[in-house]
C-alpha cells in the first residue's frame, strides 16, 4: 500500500528546458518562472541586440545547468555591477544576474521553446525604448519574398533628413 504524502513533502515540479543557438549549453528551470517581461534599457539592448530584450526571472535555486557549464563565459558590467553569462562557442545571452537580488537569476525567454509558466505582462527601462522598434502597425506580405513581411502606411511620410 502506498504510503501517504508528508505534509512538508515539496511537490514535484513540472520542468522547462532552454539551449544556445548552438546547444552545447543546456539548462533546465522549474516552472512556473517567478516572473517575465520585456526589457528595453540600453544594457540589455546592446547585450541581447535587438530593440528590447524578453527575460524570465527564477530563483537561483531552481535552475541547474545540464549540459556545457564548460562553455559558459561571464561578463561583469562595470557601472551596474551585473554579471551577463554567455555561450563561448556561438554567443547567445545566457543568464543576467543583480547584485541586488542575489537569490535570483533572469534568462532570456527565447532560449525556452515551450512554456516557461509565466507571460511577460512587465516592461522595464521604457525611458529607453527605441523609436524605430516595431510598434504593431499593419504588416503586408512584400511580393516576392516568400515569409517577409512590410509594414503599411496609410501615406508616404520622407524621413526629414531625406528631404
């Protein structure tokens, strides 16, 4: 007969798995993460490349490397003192980690292909925010480029230093 559950027994998690481009690092999270959102300071728009970066923030004690901690590479950013880990072999962003929450780690969401348990509904550092970031204007097909898309305007508006 099976025996009955201890009351300070912890209940086993459901996992979520995220690899680098290159999938020599291999990590592991227990879902659901604490927290997400999308990120648009400078810091994280130059480390990540792109208009804002997307992050899910664990506890440090739920994340375990599975596979490459050999390939891990870090870089402590001096003004904040943030620590940004990274793949050596193709460079994918990796782990971001705060010195002023130490217990807590922030990984981008994009390493994950399924769930991770938490929606980004956060946006940080949006004094920084791009102008040139796409916004959710209409998107048409562009004719002769299978899987592109452009977007539409309603009127042809000339950057002003084209004028």
């Amino acid at each position: 007969m099976p025996q009955p559950e201890s009351r300070t027994a912890r209940p086993i998690l459901e996992q979520a798995q995220g690899r680098c481009l290159c999938e020599g690092v291999v990590l592991e999270i227990d879902v659901p993460a604490f927290w997400a959102w999308h990120d648009h300071s400078a810091a994280s728009r130059r480390a990540q490349g792109c208009a804002y970066a997307t992050y899910i923030g664990c506890w440090k004690s739920r994340v375990r490397v599975l596979q490459g901690e050999e390939l891990i590479a870090r870089y402590d950013e001096p003004v904040t003192g943030a620590e940004r880990s990274f793949c050596r072999r193709c460079g994918s962003p990796l782990f971001y980690a705060r010195r002023r929450a130490p217990k807590m780690i922030n990984i981008p969401r994009g390493l994950f292909e399924g769930r991770t348990g938490r929606e980004p509904r956060y946006h940080l550092g949006c004094d920084d925010q791009v102008d040139w970031a796409y916004a959710g204007e209409p998107l048409s097909p562009l004719k002769g480029y299978p899987g592109v898309m452009r977007a539409r305007s309603r009127r042809r508006v000339l950057e002003p230093d084209l004028l």
